[in-house]
C-alpha cells in the first residue's frame, strides 16, 4: 500500500488510528497494540500476502535468537554453544544475511558466475520483498545491542510491532529498539493529542507534495535523460533532474513516514537534514539517510577498528563501510561502484583534512554537490555503459548541441525554481519543530494538499521500495 493514494489517506491510515485510540480510550490497552500489528501486517500483505510468512518468519527467528543472547548475556544459559554470546549472535547475523542474500543477490552472484566460468547458470527471478533491507537491518541492530547488553527482555506483540510499525516499515527510518519500544509502552502516548495531530498532518502533507508534484515532475525528465542524453546540455539536465527527483522523493517518504507515526504519538529519528548544503563528502553523510549512516557507523565501521588503528586502516575501514553500503542499496556493480566513490571520497576528505587548507564554503560546497551528483549517475544507471554515457556528455566530451536547449527548457526552468529552494530554505524537519498550529497555515497545507490530490494519476513507487 503506497502512502500516495486515496486508499492509504482516506481510509486504512484514520480507520488504524481510529481503532487504536479508541481501544486505549476504553483501556484495552493490549487489544490497542494488537490492532497496530494486525494493521502493520495488513499493510505489508497489501503489496504480496505470499510474503507475509516470509516477514512473519523473519521476525520470529530474530527475537528467538534475540532472547537467547539477552539469557547468554546474563548468565541464565548454561549448556552447550547457546552459552556463548558470540556463537549465538553469528547464527543470527548468518541467518539475517542469508536471508538477504538470497532473495537480493543470488541472480547477481549467478549472472557474475556464468560471465567469469563461460556457463550459464539459470537465474532465480525472485522478486524482492518490500521492506526486506529495511526489516533485516533493524533485526541486526537489535541483535548486536543484545549481544552488547543493551536491550531488555519485550514480549513478542511488541518486538512485532517495533519492526512491522507500518509508517517506517518499507522504507525505514532504520530504527533502534532504545528508541523506539518504550514509546509504545509510554502512557501519555496511549491518548489522542492534537498538537501531534496537527504535526502530523503537516509533516505528511509536506512529503505528499514533495513527492507527487516535485519527485515525479523530476522523475519525468531524469528518465529521458538517462536512455538517451549524451551531450553535455541533456546529460546535466538529467542528472540534475535525478539528484533532485531522489532527494524529494525520499525525504518525501520520510516526511510521510514521520507524519503518519506521529498521529499515533510516536516520534521517529530524523532521517534528513538538508544534505545538498553539506560543504564535505563526511557533513553529507551526516544529513542524508542519517539513520542509515548510523547503522553503517555503528554496526559495520566501528566493529571493524574504526579509525583506532591509524589513518591507513581508518580509510580502509571507510571505503569497506561504503562498499557494503552500496551493496546494500542494489545488487549491481553500478551500486558497488557508487558505494567505492563515497568510501574513496570520505577518504580524500580526510587526508585533506590533515594536510590542505581550508576552502572558501562556496568552493566546498560546489566540489561537494558536483561530487554527489556525478555518484548519484552510477546509483541511477541501468548499468556501467550508461553511466560512463552519462558521464562522458556531462565533461563535454560528447559535443555541445545548442539546439536541444528549446526542447530542455521546461526541465531546466523547473531545476532553477527547486534547486534554491533546497539550498537556501528551511527543511521540513525544522519547520515542524517551530510548528504553530494556525488558520493561514492550515489553508496552506489544504492547498497544497488539494494540489497534490489533482497528481494522483501518475502514482508511482518510491525510489527506495527497490531497495
């Protein structure tokens, strides 16, 4: 169920908050929570019942190894390999990776297998579960802050309910249990507030006309540029389109994701903080996928020496980080190729740092956003070859055809109305927490709701679904 339809806004999305409060109004405080996850599971089986045992399975698998090691860790387990911690968060770790890798990358290791040995090795065609890079690494997090003693024991309606929560559910925020069950649990957030209601609404409204008017707009123009642009005017404007089309239509997402929890009184992490003002490779990081960044920081980065080794290992450990950030984004080589330039420029950045001078920020920051747009060619390319197309035009090495300017207008108009906007204005995330409910700004997001009703005849998946 896409959040951008009439279904999701006009009837599950009030129906699950009606059910949810009214149960906690009458003090079926346990109904009211089983009626979130038989929502989340509904939800999810929207898209394909026939993965609803695949999740269901997921979950339990997880919270099974997750209480063993919680029993480990303190000592209650006592016999054979389920008294060792680090043996029993290995079995969990294989069997999340498996998982994953199973249905996201076995017809990547097979099509590379058959080109390296000359046979042809039939491909699976799996379709990928929504959510499964999502759900898996929230499941990982979890098991290695258990594994650190730093979770406490959860029934299971309510390690269900932390991971299938459906406003982050497909795509993320990518969550920690700490942040996340006790909300749950908290009385205050069981009754019906207006002021997050009012929040809510707002935020959701937002990321709705981020995505369908903007995002899509976008989406429009990256898409002809990318099959066939090769000179240098169409190759910039579709890349551009493609830089901005992402950044709206994720942050949209995330926007919506925020909005539609908080009419349940939960709070999720911030997930972006104008990224494309970043003046360094490392502040981008810091303001884009900002939860995914974390996971990568916390549970791939650090556990592999971090920077505590020297400046070498440091870097080494960086570019590994980002390698297995781009596969995780997509099984492809054009994904691991995106992933090696942020590992190697957060490199550079760093040996810059000890040895270069500081740059005026309007230099930093043109090197830094041409830099994100040039990698954003690899994340979008249907393959290698299209993407060094892509490139080639944007360095002129394609030639310069001055009469494609005329047929580029609307596309290039439309990147010089938006693109300021995302450099220069307030982000949502700000503009909610100075939030003031009143009369104009509730005319304001009634118009741009309405505005954003009047796209719905071009619906269209989020960009990370795919991942």
């Amino acid at each position: 169920m896409l959040f951008n339809t009439y279904v999701f806004i006009f009837a599950f999305w009030p129906i699950s908050v009606g059910i949810y409060f009214l149960l906690n109004r009458l003090r079926y405080v346990t109904a009211a929570k089983l009626s979130l996850v038989v929502a989340s599971l509904f939800f999810y089986s929207w898209w394909n019942i026939s993965y609803l045992p695949l999740i269901i399975g997921s979950i339990g698998f997880n919270y099974i190894v997750g209480r063993l090691l919680q029993a480990a860790v303190h000592g209650v387990q006592k016999k054979g390999i389920l008294r060792s911690p680090k043996s029993i968060l290995i079995i969990g770790l294989v069997g999340n990776i498996l998982l994953l890798g199973y249905y996201k990358y076995s017809d990547f290791f097979l099509s590379n297998l058959s080109d390296i040995t000359g046979h042809t090795f039939p491909l699976l065609h799996l379709v990928l579960p929504l959510g499964i890079s999502f759900f898996t690494f929230t499941q990982i997090a979890y098991l290695v802050d258990a594994y650190r003693g730093k979770t406490r024991e959860y029934n299971l309606m309510s390690y269900i309910l932390f991971v299938t929560f459906y406003p982050h559910l497909i795509a993320g925020p990518i969550l920690h249990h700490s942040e996340m069950m006790p909300q749950f649990d908290r009385l205050r957030n069981k009754h019906w507030n207006w002021n997050n209601a009012a929040k809510g609404v707002c935020i959701f409204v937002i990321g709705l006309f981020k995505k369908v008017v903007i995002a899509d707009t976008f989406a429009q123009y990256a898409n002809d540029g990318f099959l066939s642009a090769h000179q240098f005017i169409d190759t910039w404007v579709a890349t551009l389109s493609y830089t901005l089309q992402l950044y709206f239509d994720f942050s949209g997402y995330t926007d919506m994701a925020i909005g539609a929890a908080l009419l349940f009184n939960i709070v999720l992490p911030q997930n972006f903080n104008s990224p494309y003002k970043a003046l360094n490779i490392q502040d981008f990081w810091r303001r884009w996928h900002m939860t995914l960044s974390r996971f990568l920081r916390d549970y791939i980065y650090i556990p592999l020496g971090g920077n505590r080794r020297g400046e070498f290992i440091a870097m080494r450990n960086i570019i590994i980080t980002f390698l297995i950030g781009g596969l995780w984004h997509g099984a492809g080589w054009t994904f691991i190729l995106w992933g090696f330039l942020h590992g190697a420029g957060q490199a550079v950045h760093r040996m810059w740092m000890k040895v270069g001078k500081p740059m005026p920020k309007w230099l930093a920051w043109l090197i830094t956003f041409l830099f994100i747009n040039i990698a954003w060619v690899f994340f979008r390319a249907d393959n290698v070859p299209q993407a060094f197309r892509l490139l080639k035009g944007m360095a002129g090495l394609n030639g310069f055809d001055m009469g494609s300017i005329k047929a580029l207008a609307p596309a290039g108009l439309f990147i010089l109305i938006i693109l300021p906007i995302v450099l220069f204005a307030s982000n949502s995330s700000e503009r909610v927490t100075a939030f003031r409910p009143t009369k104009k700004k509730a005319l304001f997001m009634a118009a741009i709701f309405v505005v954003s009703l009047l796209y719905f005849n071009r619906i269209t998946e989020f960009l990370y679904f795919n991942f």
